[in-house]
C-alpha cells in the first residue's frame, strides 16, 4: 500500500535523554529525574533495575517503566 507509515513508539534512553524527557515517564517527576541525571554521571544505566540505587524509585516504579524505557547493555 501507499501512504502507510510504520510508526513505532518512542522509548526514552535512560543513560542519554534529557531530565526534561524522563520526567514524561509515569512516576518520574523533576526531583526524581533530577537523580537520574545526577545518577548517571557517575554510574552507568545498564538496565532500569539500576535506578532502584536511587533514593525514592523503588521497584514497583521500575517495573512500570520497562516497556517505555531502553538502557546500555553489557556487551562481552
């Protein structure tokens, strides 16, 4: 067909994007997305696991955020 356009969603980076963007996620406000920037200038985000080292994200907020989210991998 002609005119169809695949449109696929939009995942926010976790190590990359902007506090502006992470505060888009559900659970995730400016202070909360404020850490996550501060959190990733020393330590990287290889999985959303990792923001659970953050005081005030706890796992239940991960694992809402799983789908909407993509991180570094480990490559070995």
């Amino acid at each position: 067909m002609t005119g169809m356009t695949t449109v696929l969603p939009y995942r926010v980076h976790l190590q990359t994007d902007s506090a502006d963007i992470l505060e888009l996620l559900p659970g995730i406000g400016p202070l909360r997305a404020k850490r996550i920037v501060e959190f990733r200038e020393t330590h990287p985000i290889e999985n959303p696991d990792d923001l659970t080292q953050i005081h005030g994200i706890g796992q239940k907020t991960v694992d809402g955020l799983r789908s909407l989210t993509i991180s570094e991998q480990k490559t070995e």
